[in-house]
C-alpha cells in the first residue's frame, strides 16, 4: 500500500515500532 511518510512517523511514535513496521510491510508485500 501507499503510506504517507508523515503519517507513518506518527504512527511509529503513538503506537510500537515494531508493529507499525510489520503492518507497512505486510501492505507492501500484499
């Protein structure tokens, strides 16, 4: 999928790094 980088950064600080990573790979793969 298409992530805003600004809105990834948001996300990585509110909620754990880990699982904002492996959603956005899990989107880029599917």
């Amino acid at each position: 999928g298409i992530y805003n980088p600004s809105l990834l950064l948001m996300r990585v600080k509110s909620k754990s790094k880990l699982k904002t990573i492996l959603l956005y790979f899990i989107n880029i793969h599917v």
